[in-house]
C-alpha cells in the first residue's frame, strides 16, 4: 500500500506521470466535484455534500494526484466512513483506468478503516461496471446482497451489488 506522497508509476510503457495519494482537504472540494461530474454524471455529489464528507469527523477521503508532491492535476479520489468495527465505501473514481489508481485509493482507504477500528469494509457497486466488480473481487470482496433500481442512471434503474471484505492489520 502507497504511504501518503509516495509517487506511484502509471502500468510498465505507458508513459504515464508519477502520481501520488494524499488526505483531502476543503481546498479539493471544487475539483472533486468536477471529477464527480465527468465520471458519475447521473449520481454527482456536490461541493456542498463533499464538503460536509471531507469535514465530518468518521469521514476520510483521499486524493491521487499528478506528480511525485501530490499537488497536481486530480486523478483519482476515495472517501469512507467509519462506523465502529464497520466501514463504509461511500466514493471511488480515477479519471485513469487500467493504472492501478483505483487499486490504490482502495487500498488507502482500508488502511484508514483498520486504523479507525473498522474490522470489515462494506460497498456498493453499479451491477454493470464490470471494470470496478473486478478491482473489487481480485481484492476480496464477495456479494453479499443486492438493492434492486438503487442507481437511477438516464431513465433506467441498475441494481447496487453490495460487496463485503474482512480487513486484517496483516494488509
């Protein structure tokens, strides 16, 4: 797992920049939400709700960003919430699919969790975004449940997979 401001390298041959993790703060509120729009336009978040998740104090969120100082260009975002020994998977999104950033933010945040006291992460995931089941399952987690029409995506409800994980401080 990344520490925070560690630089990360794009897949082998890709060309890719550096890019590093760091905690979120209020200054990144404006840009997450741009990322919200362009990657769930139908779901967005808005810096208001962002705001409040970044703020609140069970709340941890994390951002990958262009560049080894992690103050460039925003790629990629995570946030969870802690419930006691629970934690929940409230947002993840990279504007770079396939470079392990969406791996990463994961990873991040089930340190987080651990670290808060959290012994299982819980999530939900559109049933027909097969890229994000996958990252999910190769990490462990397994269906648990499913919430019929929970995403409202232009007209047309698809059903939440609820997908859960023990975590284990030997991550």
């Amino acid at each position: 797992m990344p520490q925070d401001g560690a630089p990360q390298n794009g897949a082998p041959g890709d060309g890719a920049a550096d890019w590093a993790l760091r905690p979120a703060t209020l200054e990144d509120v404006e840009e997450i939400a741009f990322a919200e729009l362009e990657l769930f336009p139908d779901e967005a978040w808005n810096v208001f709700q962002l705001a409040e998740e970044i703020a609140h104090p069970t709340r941890r969120y994390v951002i990958a960003a262009d560049g080894a100082g992690a103050r460039g260009a925003l790629i990629g975002y995570a946030g969870i919430m802690l419930a006691g020994d629970l934690a929940d998977l409230h947002t993840i999104g990279t504007r770079r699919p396939g470079e392990g950033v969406g791996r990463a933010l994961l990873a991040w945040c089930e340190t987080q969790a651990l670290a808060g006291g959290a012994q299982r992460m819980l999530l939900e995931v559109r049933e027909d975004n097969a890229r994000a089941r996958a990252v999910y399952t190769a990490a462990g987690y397994r269906e648990i449940d499913r919430r019929r029409g929970y995403y409202r995506i232009r007209g047309r409800q698809v059903d939440a997979l609820v997908m859960a994980r023990e975590l284990t401080a030997e991550e």
